[in-house]
C-alpha cells in the first residue's frame, strides 16, 4: 500500500514538474514572439509600398503620376512609354521584389546560392531544361523597341533596389534568408516568362509514364491507360532502351490542373446587348497572388488588367476597347526523343546511321554553405538530355527533350501590341507573335465582336498518335513537321450561337485536319459553363460572377447513381448504407457546409489508390491527367467491357465496395460517426501560404495571416479549388477573377487574392482572401482619380 502511494506521489510530482517546464517554455515562447512582434512591428513597417509623395528616379524623361486605389492597384499615367514601363517595374518592386527576385532563381536554376543544398535537385533540372538559355536566344530576336521596354522596366526594378538597400527597406524575407537582390535585366523578365510556359506544360511526363507502362506490363494493360490506342506499335519497346522509373523520378513536374475557364457571350444573349467576357485562370494559390493587377496608361494607350510580377505589361484584361482572357490550349509541345549514344564517344548522337556532337553546357552551381557543382547540360538536336538531368552521360542511351517553349519566342512583343489593340483585327495580329504557351484566346469589343482562337507553335506530326511515346531520335521520319500554320489554327469569330466557352476540353472536331493533343481536361467544367449560358438569354455581370462561383459537380452528377446502382444487392456496412442515403439526396453541389462532397470526393480518390495499386509512388507523378483516364476506366467497367485494371482488383462491385468501406472508415476517425453532421468545409479549406512559411511554425505565424478558411468547389467545379489530398488544403484554382460588360468598357470586375502587396505590413497583403471564398469583386476604373498621387520626377538636370 505504501509503495502505491509512494508510486502515485512520485508521478504527481513528475506532473508537476513537466507542468512547471511547460509553463516556462510556454511563457519564453510567449515572450519570444512579444519581442519578435515588436521587432517585426518595427521592422516590418519600412517596407510597405509609398503610395503618395515623391521620389527621384534617374533616367525618366518626364514626370510620372500613380494613383493607387482602395485595393492598392495603380495607374501608372506616364507621356511615353520608356517613362511607363520603368515606373511599372519600379512599382512591381515595392509591392513584389522578393518574389519577383525568387521567381527568376526558381526560373533560372539559381535557387541554391541562397536556398543552400535543399534546392540542389531543382537546380539541376532547370538548369537542364534551360529556360534561361531559352530566353537569351528569345531577346535576340526581339525588337529594338521591345528591349528597349524590357531595360527601361529593368531600370525601374533596379532603381527601387538601390534605394531600398540605401534605406534599409528591403522586405523582411531577404533579412531572413540573408542575401540582397542583385540587378534586374531585361534576361530576368523573359527567363520568367518562359517559366510560365513551363508551369502550362506539354504532356513530355505523359509520354514518359506510357512507356513506362510498356516496360512493365502486358500491352493489353498498358494501352488501356492511354488516352488513345496508338495506331502502330512502337519498335522501340522491344528492350528496355531507357529506364524511366530510374531516371526521372526527381523531375519537376507542373500542377496538372493548371488550366483555366473562360467564355465570351455576345449581345444577343446578354441584358445590355453588347458582349460579356469572363476569364479565371487556374494556377497555385500561395501568398502574394501570382498575380499583380496594375493599369498603364499613356496618349497612345490606356490598359487594365494583371501581369506575372517581373514582366511589363498587361497580358490579360481589357482597355476601353476590347478584352480578352486566356485558358491552357495544353497541346502536344513537349516531345521526348530516346537517343543511341556512341559508345565511343560519349557526346555523340546517331542520327541518319551517323553520329552528331552534341553541345556540352558548363552549368556550374553555386551552393549556399556548400561547394559549387562543376555542373554540366548536353543538348542533342532535339534539345536537353534530361534523363536524369544529363548525369548519366558517359553511361548508356538516353532521352532528349524536344520543346518549343525552348526556341525564340516574342511573348512580350506580342503582349506590347495587343494591349493597344482596338479590333479583333489588330488584336489577331498581335497573336501572331505569341508563340508559347498555346493558349485559347477569347475577345470581346465595343463594336460587338466576340472571337476565339487557339494560338501558339503547335507542331505538326507525322501521326497525333506519335506523340504518345517517346520517339527515336536517330530517324527523321519522327521529326516535327513544322507547326500549325497561324491561319489553320483554330478561329471563331461571332458565332451563331452567341457565345464560345473554353475549359481546358478539346476545342476541335475530329475532322480538324492537325493534330493538337491526346490529352484534355475533364469535361466537367465546360459542360457546367455551357449549361449555365444555353439556359439563359438575358445574361448579367452578375451571372457571370455567380457561373465563377458555381460549384456544381458533373462528375459526381454522371457516377454517382451508377455508383449506388452497382452496389445494389451487395451486403453493405450500416455506415456505408447511411453514406448512400445521403448521397441519393444530394444536388451535387460541392457545397463546404454539405457532407455529400466529403463522402464522394474521398470514395473516388480511394477507388483510384485501389485502382493503381500496384503502380510506384515515383511514377505516379508523371501520370498526368489521370482522372481523365480513371472515368474511362469506370465508364468501361459498368458497360460490363473487360477492364484488366479493374478485373485485377476484384472487379467494379469489389472495388466500388472496399473503397467505400475505406473511406467511410477513414472519415469517421476523423470527423465522427454521424455522417450526417460531416462537412465538406471541415477538410476542403483555403490557406494561402508564404514560400517561407514550411520553414518553422514563427514563420508560418508570420506570413500566413488567415485561413485556413472552408470553402465550396473542387478541382472538377467551374468554382476551380483542387487541394492537398493528405490536409484538405486547397492549393490551387483561381488566383485572379475577371468579367467585364462591354457596354462599360471603362471598367472592370477583380478578384486578386489574396491580395495586392507582398509585404506583411501593407493593408493589402491579404485582403481579398475571403472575398476569394465568398465572391466578392471590386470594380476597377480605367480613370482613376481618387486619392492623393505619387510622383516620380526625373532628376533635375535631366
């Protein structure tokens, strides 16, 4: 007995103590952050953008004037444009230069001088891809008048650069990371423009993981996760020529829901009979925006809309005469190449029964805390070796990537003439110089015009089936054709059913004479969007942000009741028969405050886990798309057709069961057993997080202000909200959202979120983060005369 209570005082006393060293380590805790809030309070402050006042910049002409609004966008009013775009680069960098200066080190392989040896492996494959290279290439070909613009806003940048080391203003991140920002040069603004080129993709990971598959399983197994049966069988796969598990596993690979929607309504269907224009791009939701919204304005042009921070001018938006707005066309631009190198002579490529030099890049990386890397980038005649980022390359067959995004391009040129457009005429004429990313452009007019047209290199193939797989290097006959020649490319203009809508889906008939892609987005999306614009003949601004908002879910729509149909007659768990009963009365919207939504979306990832099971984690990122293929699958399987995938997991009804039962199971541990009370919005939530936050929970404290907030949608919903599968947080969808009347072509709806600024301090930092969730937009004029201004003047002896 006294050895009990001796027992039970000890672990009392135990509780005390580790109560005590709680109180203490939470109290120094308490006040580490007292302190480092006073500090950053402090600190912090010196950074916020100047929004009115003067300041000296040298090399500008004339005075400049920003107005900035209540949102914080500002209207640069400049009397040239050499005076405009440096003030634009010069108003970039106070609202975004750390992210402007982390957008160009991710870009161009540079993340490792400040990052340390963490971003090693990033480097090396953006150093092996090259888009800096690729933009050097592209400034050559540029004109006088466009690389004057690009070092006059490169000017501007550094201009703020100066005076924020001088005036100890630099943000608070380059203090934590310990570096300052080096020079802004016009390279900087195109290497980030390639960079979004790259987030857009080209399905080069799709083709890997097809030939994975017929590496590794029967053909009849293999070709049903194709999006399409090749029409000729592939030579190639008779060895194992290059092993893709092996050497690709590290690649970066893009969102794959990177995309968008838009549409564009003539004025036969809408209330004020002139057109109506919508666009939300679907891009990564993180803090600040990836966007910034900006308005430039000179005699010769007045343009309002966003920008990537780092580059001039406005690429999407509107000016007083026309709109437009953009989605991914997402067509076959990437080609993979196997490559027979000489065994001799370890630079050499066969091609025509002869070997090539290829070119041998000296990439040296430098490594924060570390050593430089001697290393080094081989270029076939395809392009980059990037079978294990070129390491392997004295050791046996490889492959090369083929991308257009890696020749010259005029992007900036293009942008520069369509935001003076003032016709679809000039507008069209503009797009010639887009070259990549192939985008579906939409227009509006004042004159009524409404057009589409899906504009880019596309390259011409031998076959559209070619660009499944990879292709051998050494035979010309696999060589691109070309590209689609810019009048074939798809165009509509004024259609007669009055509107042209654009989701990522396929946007040619199968009699379109080239080929674009085998692989498209769900269709979900744009069957919504057009239901919502066949339904209604009188359209609004305001049905325009609500059809932005829509979360109403067309896949669970189609799958759900042939789901519950399968599962008729089949013993099902009290839990699971609940799930059902609810799921029989759902209206399919993704609503957060709706259990439907958790149960649905959670059966249908579980299914797919089952599924492809027996697929590696490491090759699973390169199955691009994999929904798309996933409802073929399904589709298949219930019209009773012969699945191998689904027959090798027991068949539909096993499937359909066992991942019902998994993923009620997981749901009940944790959000309880009453089903009924489960909300989509208890996982489904948006945070827009800060690149630095993962780093420690202070600076997680620091920089993500808000959420994570519940929110409707899903990644198959016009309202784009596609999320972490393991947390529920949704990181990706629509960082900015547009519509505009044209019969008020002076202005436009925004939504930027989560905001303006990049500074923690600023108002603007993160205060459109729940209007993102609740819809709520702010108008934009194009003449903005509220607020006291900010004047930029030349030097006095200028």
């Amino acid at each position: 007995m006294a050895e009990r209570v001796l027992d039970k005082q000890t672990e009392i006393g135990k509780k005390r103590v580790k109560k005590k060293w709680v109180i203490i380590i939470s109290g120094m805790l308490a006040v580490l952050l007292f302190l480092l809030a006073l500090y950053g309070n402090e600190y912090t402050k010196k950074p916020v953008e100047q929004i009115e006042g003067t300041i000296e910049l040298p090399m500008l002409k004339k005075e400049v004037e920003i107005i900035t609004d209540e949102q914080g966008v500002p209207q640069i009013n400049a009397k040239n444009d050499y005076d405009l775009y440096m003030a634009q680069g010069y108003v970039q960098a106070q609202y975004r230069l750390f992210q402007m200066e982390m957008s160009r080190r991710q870009a161009s392989g540079t993340l490792s001088e400040v990052v340390g040896e963490a971003a090693v492996d990033q480097d090396k494959y953006f150093r092996t891809v090259g888009l800096r290279r690729a933009a050097a290439q592209s400034y050559d070909v540029y004109s006088e008048e466009a690389k004057e613009i690009l070092h006059a806003f490169a000017e501007g940048i550094n201009a703020y650069i100066n005076q924020a080391k001088e005036d100890s203003r630099l943000p608070i991140e380059f203090t934590i990371m310990g570096f300052e920002p080096k020079e802004w040069t016009a390279l900087d603004s195109l290497t980030i423009g390639k960079y979004m080129a790259f987030d857009l993709g080209g399905h080069w990971e799709r083709q890997a993981f097809h030939y994975f598959l017929l590496q590794n399983y029967n053909e009849k197994k293999a070709y049903e996760l194709f999006p399409s049966y090749p029409s000729h069988k592939p030579v190639i796969m008779e060895e194992e020529f290059v092993s893709v598990h092996d050497r690709l596993k590290k690649a970066i690979i893009p969102h794959e829901l990177n995309g968008s929607n838009n549409w564009v309504i003539s004025g036969e269907k809408t209330q004020t009979g002139l057109p109506l224009l919508a666009n939300d791009p679907h891009l990564g939701l993180a803090i600040p925006s990836i966007w910034i919204q900006m308005k430039l304005k000179t005699n010769q042009q007045q343009v309002s809309g966003v920008i990537f921070a780092g580059v001039p001018g406005i690429i999407l938006g509107h000016n007083d005469k026309i709109a437009w707005g953009v989605t991914n066309t997402g067509p076959d631009v990437q080609q993979l190449y196997l490559e027979k190198r000489n065994p001799d002579q370890p630079t050499e490529y066969l091609y025509e029964e002869k070997w090539e030099q290829a070119k041998v890049i000296k990439e040296p990386i430098a490594v924060k805390d570390g050593k430089t890397i001697d290393y080094q980038v081989v270029e076939t005649r395809h392009g980059p070796v990037i079978s294990e980022f070129a390491e392997d390359s004295g050791k046996d067959n490889v492959l090369s990537l083929r991308w257009t995004a890696l020749e010259p391009t005029t992007e900036l040129e293009a942008i520069l003439q369509m935001n003076k457009a003032e016709n679809w005429q000039e507008f069209e004429k503009g797009l010639e110089k887009f070259l990549v990313p192939a985008q579906n452009f939409v227009f509006a007019s004042v004159d009524g015009t409404i057009a589409f047209k899906a504009n880019g290199n596309i390259p011409i193939y031998r076959d559209g089936k070619e660009a499944l797989l990879p292709l051998p290097g050494w035979d010309k006959d696999f060589e691109w054709k070309g590209y689609i020649p810019f009048d074939k490319l798809p165009t509509i203009v004024n259609p007669e059913k009055d509107y042209i809508a654009t989701a990522n889906n396929k946007v040619t008939m199968d009699d379109y004479p080239y080929h674009i892609s085998n692989v498209w987005a769900q269709p979900y999306r744009y069957e919504r969007i057009v239901e919502v614009l066949e339904a209604n003949e009188r359209l609004t601004i305001q049905d325009m942000k609500k059809l932005q908002m829509d979360s109403f879910n067309r896949q669970a729509k189609e799958f759900v009741p042939l789901f519950i149909t399968e599962l008729e007659g089949i013993d099902l768990s009290g839990q699971a028969k609940q799930a059902i009963e609810l799921l029989r009365k759902w209206d399919y919207k993704d609503l957060s405050t709706a259990a439907q939504p958790l149960i649905f979306h959670h059966w249908y990832e579980t299914l797919e886990n089952i599924i492809y099971q027996d697929i590696p984690d490491s090759m699973m990122n390169l199955f691009t798309s994999k929904g798309q293929t996933t409802d073929e699958l399904l589709r298949t399987a219930i019209k009773e057709e012969t699945s191998q995938w689904i027959n090798d997991q027991g068949g539909l009804q096993n499937i359909l069961s066992e991942s019902l039962n998994q993923a009620l199971s997981n749901l009940e541990k944790e959000y309880g057993k009453n089903s009924e009370k489960w909300q989509w919005g208890d996982y489904h939530q948006v945070e827009f997080k800060h690149p630095l936050s993962s780093i420690h929970p202070v600076l997680a404290f620091l920089f993500n202000r808000k959420g994570p907030i519940p929110s409707n949608g899903s990644s198959v919903t016009p309202m784009a909200a596609d999320y972490d599968s393991e947390t529920g947080i949704i990181n990706h969808g629509a960082p900015w959202r547009f519509v505009i009347d044209m019969s008020q072509a002076d202005q436009g709806y925004h939504l930027v979120a989560p905001g303006q600024s990049g500074h923690i301090k600023s108002k603007w930092y993160d205060d459109q983060l729940e209007d993102w969730v609740t819809g709520n937009y702010h108008i934009t004029k194009l003449n903005e005369t509220v607020g006291k201004p900010l004047i930029l003047q030349p030097k006095k002896d200028n």
